[in-house]
C-alpha cells in the first residue's frame, strides 16, 4: 500500500532485497519490477569513526596517511529520520582548521521516510568549538533558504573545529546537502602576544621576555588573499617601560623573499614600489603609529636586493632603537603573496631581539655639551634594581654640530680578564658595523684615543635623514657586571681656520680670546698642528681637555691646557682677585658690626627712660 521511493541506496557494497506474498498469491498477478545499479563508492576518510556517521578527524590521522589534508562527503546513503552525522576536526596545540567546500549543492529532500513541512529539514552547522556550542556557530545551511559557499574557507580561531549535519525527516536516497568538504591544519604559533582583530600582528613587551626571536607568520594561511583585499602587513611592535629598559636591538638574520616581477626593481623604490619588505621605524621618534613612507622619519626599509649576507652566521642589519619602542613590519603585495607564500613552509624572515640598557647604565642618550663625564655603574639604580647577572648598556653621546669630540678613559675596571665576561666599545655613525676601539680586561692599557672629527660623528647613509653627530659608547658583561666600574670623559673641540696656504690662523686669537672669529669658544689653542681649540673655563680645570699629542713625553703636562706654568700664572692671578674679594668681605664685616652696636645702644637707652617715666607716674 503506499507510493514507493524514489530510489534507495544502501549504505554499503551489499543490498539485500526480499519479497514475500500471501499464499494466495498477487491479486492481479502482475508482480514487481525494479533496476539495479551502483553508486560512486566514497572516498575513505582518514580519521577513526565512533558510529554510523560520527567520526573524529585528526591532524595526527592525516600525518599517519602522509597527507596535507583531509575529505569527508555528505551522507550518500538512507538514513533514518532524526539522524544526526558530527565530524570533529581536532588539530594540535597551536593548531588552527580551515575548512572548505569545492562543490556544494542544495537540492529538494527527494525520499523523505518522515513527513516535515517547517523549514531545515535538513541542515549542515559549523561551529568554531570541539562541541556543538550554538554561542559559537560560523555557519548553518538549511534545504529550505540557504545559498551554498563553494570555496569559501572557514576557519576557526582555535584547535578545533566541529561539524554537524541534521535530519528530521531522514531519506532514503541520501541527503539533500550534497557536500565535498576538504580540511587541513596551519602552524598559528606566535612568538610574542597576538593583536586582537588583525591578521597577523603580535607585541613583545620586556616584562614578558626580555629576549627571544620572532619570524614571519607561522600560519600561511594569512598569505591566501586576493588584490582587491590589499597587501599583506604584519607589524611585530616592541614596547618596555624606560625604568625596565630604554633600548630595543633588533638583529635581522635572514630574509628568504622569492623572486618575482616586483622583487626583481631596484631597494631604491623600497619605499613606494610593490616589493615584498621590511620596515624598521620607532613610533616614539616619529611621533606616529603609522607606517612611514620615507626614511625622513629615520626609518629603515630593506629588501630583498639591499641584504647582503657574507655568511649564514652573519647578520643582515642590527637596528638599536633610540627610544623604548620599535615597530618591524612585513608587507607582502597581494598580487602574488598567495602563489608565492601559501602553504611555503620556508620563513620570509628570521630576526631576534632583546631589551637592553638597564636602569644601572643610567640615561641612553647624553644631549651635547662642550664637556662631560659618564659614570658605571649608575649607583642610584642599586637602590631600587636588583644587579643582573649580565648586562648590556648603549650610550649615545650627541655632539654639536661641527665639533669634533676627544673621549679620554679612566679608572676603568673589568672583574675579569676575559673579554667575554666585560668589554667596553665605540661605534662611530661613519662606521657603525666595527667598533673603532675595544677595550677588555686584558688591553686595559691600550685606552688612548685620537680625537674624532666631525666626519666621523656623522652618518652618511645618503637618504635625506641626518641625525645629531653623535658617538655610541656600548658596555657588555656578563660576569658580575656590577663589579665593572669606569668613567669616560669627553670634551667638544673647535677647529681654527687655516690660511690658504694650510697655515693656522693663529693671528684670530688674542691673550683674552677671539677677536674676529665667529667661534667664540675658541680661546685656547691646543698643541700641536692639528687647530684645535677649548673655550677658556676648561683651562686649568683638572681635567686634561685637550687630547693627548704624546704620552710619552707627556707632552699634554707640558704644554697643555693642565701645563704648570699656565696653571700657576692663573692661580696667582686668581689669587689677587681673592686677595681683594677677602678685603672687601672684612670691611663689610665691620661695618655691620658697627651698626648692631649702634642699634643696640639706642634700644638700652630707650629702655632705661620708658622705666624712669613710669616711676614718676606712680
């Protein structure tokens, strides 16, 4: 009695048909009839099944196989009304699915076994969870209303993702969602802390991890992208508070950008063109959190033809901030990042960095000034700092401009005589890859310095940024660093203007200072012929300021600006002005004492006739 259906497929290779009569046999004696075929068989899917159509599909399952990623299809066979078919895609820690559909279709339920009228006879959810919870559902699609993705990726934000297909009324001949579903796993390891509501963002801070490394996106996933969504920008931001650490050092130890029409233009168009690169800039130092297209903010762009590597254990490019942050952000053009970039394991870039510049070093960045002195260790910082057991401190000393600088070192102490346990070393802008000098407990002695000329103070990087002529001084131990101890002075040093035939100027200068020379510090000449020149206060001050011509013969004593006879004949003629100084203090002197005896004289005397009029009264 009743319609037959349409069709009925089995749920396996074997179908087992059988027809039983009354004894009397078909009324009209007609029979049945019936075809026979086959059905596509699926593909089997790699994961473990815990009934019917429950299965549990893991990353482990498919690196068994030797596969990248996994099928499942839609249920191809009758079931029964109220079925409910789960697949859980379970990835490992640090894991994310994606999940996506080459062909979807949607059609009217055929056979249904139970009678339904409402709408989602039938649907497909995907949840963004481990279990079907309905707060975290991505996706519903119903028989009734809903449109199919095909190739749409679904993606969860966690390890897991969770599938679910249901049926209220059941069929005989399949379902009415007819799905090819692929899914795979994505490394999304992050090496600092991921910026909610970007891409790929992440934030070093120094109260997390002092130092550590950081590469370009684990997950090449963020590489699928089409043209109209723009290029691709990862920004890797550093941040630490100046009583924690006022440096950042970034080293960047490779960079692996494939070769492509933009990759192959000039690093001269780095800035506007569409290379794949990198851009170093500090938001502190120019005053904004966006990307800077120029290097006038002194930001660094680097690609793939501007890096050279002599060596695979040599870094690319060292950047030390000069503040306490530093943004290093990747931009891939989108044109070819998915081609060149998804699911390419090797990293665009390796880099490292680390917090340095403790409280104990004192301040980062000394303002310019004819002269100064640098302490270590900073001692007030022992108050409130605990001493680390290695330390790495960067000072920049800023000169004014076109001065020259002459540093000279004392009382230096190191707690050991190996260099790697403490070394003291000076970086010139002109040469900022080599110390120019380093100084380490077994060349103690070889301290001595020539002075530095306002060449070698600036840098010539030929962009259009021009920093202050300065000098970094770095420090680095690592055996008890709080036991080292130096002091470094330095002193701004003019230069006299020369004749044409290369003759000093000497006639500008005068007993008292300059004359005619629009350098007004320039008032006494140093020896030797080099033009060099002090103002007069640093004469004779203890300290020797003009640079050393030959220790030796300790030329410096003789004719310098600490030369005794110099320092005499000044100390006598400060003499007679202290001579007059104290004489006038001791007129002074005596005349106040004269006028306090004066007043007190005229109080007593007032006194004394209050008390003979008030006796007459009484």
């Amino acid at each position: 009695m009743g319609k037959f259906p349409y069709s009925i497929i089995g749920t396996s290779e074997d179908l087992f048909v059988e027809f039983v009569s009354s004894p009397a046999g078909p009324l009209l004696n007609t029979g049945f009839h019936f075809n026979v075929g086959n059905w596509p068989g699926h593909v089997e899917t790699a994961g473990s099944r815990n009934s019917t159509c429950d299965w549990l599909l893991t990353s482990d399952d498919l690196a068994t196989n030797g596969d990248t990623e996994g099928i499942f299809l839609s249920v191809a066979h009758w079931y029964p009304p109220h079925t409910s078919c789960t697949y859980l895609i379970q990835g490992a820690q640090d894991q994310i699915v994606r999940l996506y559909f080459p062909s979807f279709r949607i059609n009217r339920i055929e056979s249904p076994i139970a009678v339904f009228d409402g709408d989602c006879g039938e649907s497909l959810t995907l949840y963004d969870a481990s279990w079907p919870d309905d707060s975290r559902i991505i996706k519903t699609f119903c028989d009734t209303f809903s449109r199919p993705m095909e190739k749409h990726d679904f993606v969860s934000t966690g390890s897991a993702l969770f599938v679910r297909f249901e049926s209220k009324t059941g069929s005989y001949s399949g379902s009415s969602l007819y799905y090819w579903a692929h899914y795979d796993f994505f490394n999304n390891t992050h090496f600092g802390t991921a910026v909610a509501g970007t891409v790929c963002d992440e934030e070093f801070s120094s109260w997390r991890s002092v130092s550590g490394t950081f590469r370009s996106p684990m997950n090449t996933l963020v590489y699928k992208r089409t043209e109209q969504s723009g290029h691709l920008a990862c920004r890797y931001s550093f941040v630490t508070d100046r009583r924690l650490y006022a440096r950042v050092i970034v080293t960047i130890q490779s960079v692996n950008f494939k070769d492509h029409p933009f990759n192959t233009g000039s690093c001269d168009e780095c800035w506007d063109g569409r290379l794949d690169k990198l851009i170093v800039w500090e938001p502190g130092l120019a005053n904004n959190s966006k990307t800077p297209s120029s290097p006038s903010t002194g930001g660094q762009c680097l690609c793939r033809n501007n890096l050279i590597q002599t060596s695979r254990n040599t870094p690319i490019a060292t950047i030390v901030s000069t503040t306490e942050t530093l943004n290093v952000e990747l931009i891939v053009d989108a044109a070819h990042a998915a081609s060149s970039y998804f699911k390419h394991p090797a990293p665009l870039f390796e880099a490292r960095y680390e917090f340095v510049h403790s409280p104990l070093c004192g301040p980062a960045v000394i303002m310019p000034r004819t002269e100064g002195e640098l302490h270590f260790p900073h001692y007030e910082a022992l108050g409130y700092a605990e001493p680390p057991r290695s330390i790495r401190c960067i000072w920049e000393i800023q000169v004014n401009k076109d001065r020259d600088v002459w540093l000279h070192f004392d009382k230096i102490r190191f707690t050991t005589r190996d260099c790697q346990d403490g070394r003291l070393e000076v970086y010139l802008p002109s040469r900022p890859e080599h110390p120019f000098l380093s100084i380490c407990g077994h060349n103690v002695s070889s301290k001595d310095m020539p002075p530095l000329t306002s060449l070698d103070l600036t840098p010539g990087d030929g962009h259009g940024y021009s920093p202050a002529p300065s000098v970094k001084i770095q420090f680095v131990g690592t055996a008890a660093p709080a036991r080292a101890a130096f002091k470094i002075a330095w002193t701004e040093l003019f230069h006299l203007p020369r004749n044409p035939d290369g003759t000093l100027m000497t006639s500008r200068l005068t007993e008292g200072g300059v004359t005619s020379s629009p350098q007004t510090d320039c008032e006494f000449l140093c020896p030797g012929e080099s033009g060099l020149c002090i103002p007069s206060r640093l004469v004779c001050n203890g300290v020797v300021n003009c640079p050393v011509v030959n220790s030796r013969l300790n030329e410096s004593l003789e004719t310098g600006d600490e030369a005794l006879e110099l320092c005499a004949a000044r100390l006598e003629t400060d003499s007679i002005s202290w001579v007059t100084v104290g004489l006038g203090a001791c007129g002074g002197a005596l005349l106040a004492l004269a006028c306090i005896v004066l007043v007190c004289r005229c109080c007593c005397s007032c006194c004394c006739c209050n008390k003979h009029h008030d006796d007459d009264d009484y």
